[in-house]
C-alpha cells in the first residue's frame, strides 16, 4: 500500500531522533512567530519556491552601553539545522490553525522541508563582535531561509547577551577572582535558566549552581547551603551524630566536643564573646561540617557576622583542623560586603598566626547578595577581601539591558541585491552578499572591520585599503594592515555541519583571547572608546547607488 503524503517524513523522523535527544526539546520549527508561516505559504502560492536568497543576521547596537559584544549560541543555532523537520503532529496542529483556504499541497511541501540546501556562514563563537558586521550570512531557498528567521533570532539574541554580561563581570572582576553563577531561580523560566548558565560559562564564569547545566554542559557545579540550615537549628541539642573519623588515621573523633572548646580558646584572640555568639549557628556548622568534612564552605551572616558567624565558622574549622581536614571558607550574603570582606580576612589572619597555621589565612571568602557591575566597581575602590562572587539576578536577567536587538535581513535574491531603506538611517540595511575582514594595526591590536561585496579581492598585508563609513561621505581613512583575518566560515552545507562544535571551554577561552586583541580603551567600563566598522569604497558606492533607485522622488507643489 503506497504511503500517504503526509507519511514521508517518519523516516526522517527516525534519522534525527538521536540528534533531537541532544537538543532542548523547545527548539523546534514550531518555536517561530506564525508569520513565518503565512509568509512560508504565500511565497509557495506565488510560485517562489526556486527562489534563492540571502539573509543577514545582525544587531545594531552593542549592549551595556559598551563597545564590544561577544558572538554566542552558534552550536545551537547548527543543531536546528540539523535536526529540523516537521513532525505529523506539527502538520497536523498547523492544518487545524491556519486558514481553511490553504492549499493542502502545502502541507506536503512542509512536511518535505529541511535544510539541506541552506548554506550557513558564520564568525566563530566566543569571538568579539560588533555593529552591522553579520554573525551569521544565510543562503539558500527562500522559504526555507525565511522560516528559519524567528528561531535563529531566539538562539542568538539571549545567547549573545548573556556572554557578554559575563564576559564583561569578568573584567571587573579581575583574572584572580572566581565567579559563579547563581541566577537559575531568578532567570526567566528553565530554558532561561539553563541558557544563562551555559552562556555565562563561555563569557567567563568558573561554575554554576544549576546542577542540570552542569550535566548537561559539562561544567564545574558549585554550592554550599541556604541560611534555612542554619536557622533549622536552635541549640547543640537538635545535634545528631557528630562523630567523625580522623582524615589520616579513621580514629573517631566528637567534632561537637572539638568546636565548643575552640570557640572558648579563640574568642578572646578575636574579641568576641562566646554568649552572643548563636548556638544554633554553631549547631548547624558543626552538622554541616560532619556532612562534608573535605568541602567545608559556611554561611555566616544568618545572624551576625561580626558577633557570631566568624566566630562559630572559626571554631569548626580548626576543629576539623584538629582531625584531619581543611575547611575552604565563609560565604557572605548580606550586609557591607567591603567591610565584613576585610573583617573575615583580618580574622583569619589573626587565627592563622596565633595558631601558626599558615593556610588559615588564605581561606576563602565568597560573597553574594544582588551583585552587579557597579558593585564589583565599587568594592574594588574600597579594597574588598573577597576571592569569588556568586552573582544570580543582573546576570542572568541582563537587568541593565534585557534584549540585544538582533535582526534577521534579506539581502539578495536570485542574485540581485535588496536593501530596507528608512527615515532612521541606522535601520538601513547594507545590501548584497559580504564577506567581513577584521584589520590588525601595527601594535597587533584589531583596529577596524571592513564589509566588501565578495565579488572584491580580500585586503592584503602592508597593501593600502580604503575604509569608509557607510552612510558618512567625508568619514573615510586609509588602513594598512599588519594581519587581515577573515571573519567569515563555512558552518552548514549539504545538509551537514562542516566544522565540529568545539567543547564549551575552548569557546570560553576563545572568548578571553579575543578580548585580547581589543585596546583597554574600548574595553573600559565609562565612556569606552567606540570600535569602527567601515565598508569598501566599492561596496559604499555600491550601497549608495542602490538607495537612489530604490528611495521615492517627492514632488514639491
């Protein structure tokens, strides 16, 4: 019996059920805005299904009022590719959905669709982009290419921002201190969540909270307990088992015994008084502690950290100490985190030499508490102690800007060049297909990027290249180049990905050596330096020529 049309796909459908099992299941041609739909089917009524086309994928503006964007959501963006195919169920939701007029041939063609006559170039993931320079050039049948608008924008816009945010907590922060991130239960939804952990990773966090992502991603898990443990505790008594063999020799040891003697021993060495310190605190780091003795990092600011968290920290740690175990240190979570940093350190300090236990002053001290930016800035002017930062809701929300902003323009079809004109001359677009060049001055910096037509010669070292602005006739310079690097490669052809996804920590380090080849002006935090991207003399002329065609004649009366 011959197979019904709409059962053409359910060998495809078993081909990349192995590819879909790796995806997010969310990202699937369904996850569009309808219009690419009815677009879909009014360009197979109106016989355009040979048409070619390209499209960029673009953002006008860097985020953050800052100078640099970091380009993410790459290997994503691929995956879709390769997995993309409507399922029966998909046909069969967009049948009862769409108009009654439509032509059920079109299911046919849809449910035939794929992308193995898309061609994908693109620059490498982790890279510095900028304004106008495409991160992704799109060829191939029209409809195909249009269908593909919504979920390209999806996976690049918050993948992008959120690199960047990162990559810029990074700079602030320094190379020296570690940052994790902390933001999956203020994130937007799961997907929000685990793409804030992922991207964050690759702009230059050392770890994550969110346990899935660290499954799923492969990167370093970190966390120790919320101020609920500790509050669960009222005195010594609610202490279950609190003994602990010793780290070398298995002896059994009564930790609880150990830390009550210490807290008395050192409260004077560090002016604080054992009565005001809590009991029930103490209780909790003493359980805490016997839970995991190799992995001892404590909260202390539930009550106080100055009259009681530092001391009862102190007072199990070196009971630890005593049978074989290091502590790693102190979270701090609220308060004046400058100060309670500094106080922390002195603490240690003083205990460290008192006790000649060097490594007791280098413990670590973690603070968290609606981190931003301006905060790191700030702590960093006040001589902060702290060692690592754990940042969760102006991470991963990107409160300072919520969206990048990319778009996705057509650009040429069946080889003839198209351009969006507007009153806002940042909204035109620069037609046609481009390569882009990044140009190294002669101090190995990047100094500008250059978009020509392809039908150009590529820019040569030491070989004079005219860069203009597009749309400004009298911003023009010469450049002579010590390294031309051509931005753009072959990603998608044939239906196959043609370069393989590197592992998350090569994308991380691509992004830190990238930066790298930024001036420290253009960089900066206040006022940076604005990095330019230009177009040749030929495709300016070219961009020009076309905007006096395509631009309407007024008449004046």
């Amino acid at each position: 019996m011959p197979r019904s049309s709409l059962d053409l796909g359910s060998e495809a459908n078993r081909r990349t059920s192995s590819v879909m099992a790796r995806n997010n299941g969310v990202v699937q041609p369904l996850l569009t805005d309808l219009y690419q739909i009815t677009m879909a089917y009014a360009y197979w009524k109106s016989g355009k299904i040979d048409d070619v086309a390209v499209f960029d994928l673009f953002f006008r503006s860097n985020p953050f009022q800052g100078e640099f964007t970091i380009f993410a959501g790459l290997e994503e963006c691929l995956k879709f590719l390769e997995s993309f195919h409507y399922s029966d169920s998909d046909i069969a939701y967009l049948i009862q959905t769409l108009p009654e007029t439509i032509e059920p041939e079109f299911f046919t063609y849809l449910k035939q669709l794929t992308c193995k006559d898309v061609t994908v170039s693109a620059i490498e993931e982790g890279s510095v982009a900028f304004p106008r320079v495409p991160l992704l050039r799109v060829e191939g049948p029209l409809i195909i290419t249009q269908i593909l608008e919504t979920t390209l924008l999806t996976l690049v816009n918050y993948a992008s921002l959120v690199a960047t945010n990162a990559a810029r907590y990074r700079m602030v922060a320094g190379k020296n201190i570690s940052l994790l991130e902390f933001g999956l239960r203020r994130a937007q939804g799961p997907d929000g969540g685990l793409s804030a952990s992922k991207y964050s990773y690759i702009g230059g966090f050392d770890g994550t909270s969110n346990v899935l992502a660290g499954k799923l991603f492969n990167i370093p898990v970190k966390g120790t307990h919320a101020h609920a443990y500790i509050t669960s505790f009222s005195n010594l008594d609610d202490l279950g088992m609190t003994v602990i063999p010793h780290g070398e020799t298995k002896v059994p040891h009564n930790l609880s015994e150990l830390a009550v003697n210490w807290r008395e021993k050192i409260s004077h060495l560090i002016d604080i008084s054992p009565e005001e310190a809590s009991d029930g605190e103490l209780a909790a780091l003493i359980s805490y502690a016997v839970a995991f003795p190799n992995g001892f990092i404590a909260l202390v600011d539930t009550y106080d950290v100055k009259r009681s968290g530092l001391l009862n920290f102190c007072a199990v740690a070196l009971a630890l100490n005593d049978v074989g175990y290091k502590a790693i240190g102190v979270r701090i979570d609220s308060g004046d985190l400058a100060y309670l940093s500094v106080l922390a350190r002195n603490t240690f300090e003083k205990v460290a030499k008192k006790l000649k236990l060097p490594w007791f002053a280098n413990l670590t001290i973690v603070a968290s508490n609606d981190i931003n930016e301006e905060t790191i800035l700030s702590l960093n002017e006040q001589g902060h102690k702290i060692d690592c930062f754990g940042i969760g809701t102006h991470l991963v929300t990107c409160q300072r800007q919520p969206a990048l902003g990319c778009v996705y323009k057509l650009v040429e079809i069946n080889g003839q060049p198209r351009i969006k004109l507007s009153q806002d001359v940042g909204k035109v677009t620069m037609p046609g297909h481009k390569e882009a060049y990044r140009l190294y001055g002669a101090d190995g910096h990047a100094l500008i990027d250059l978009l020509q037509r392809s039908s150009e010669a590529p820019p040569e070292v030491g070989q004079k290249v005219l860069c203009r602005h597009p749309f400004q006739e009298s911003k023009r310079a010469y450049v002579i180049p010590t390294r031309v690097e051509k931005l753009y490669k072959l990603y998608w052809k044939n239906g196959e990905i043609c370069v393989k996804s590197p592992p998350l920590s090569h994308v991380r380090e691509r992004v830190q050596n990238s930066l790298k080849t930024l001036r420290q002006d253009i960089k900066r935090n206040l006022n940076p330096t604005p990095y330019k991207v230009a177009v040749s003399d030929d495709l300016y002329n070219f961009i020009h020529d076309l905007w006096l065609q395509n631009a309407p004649i007024g008449e004046l009366s």
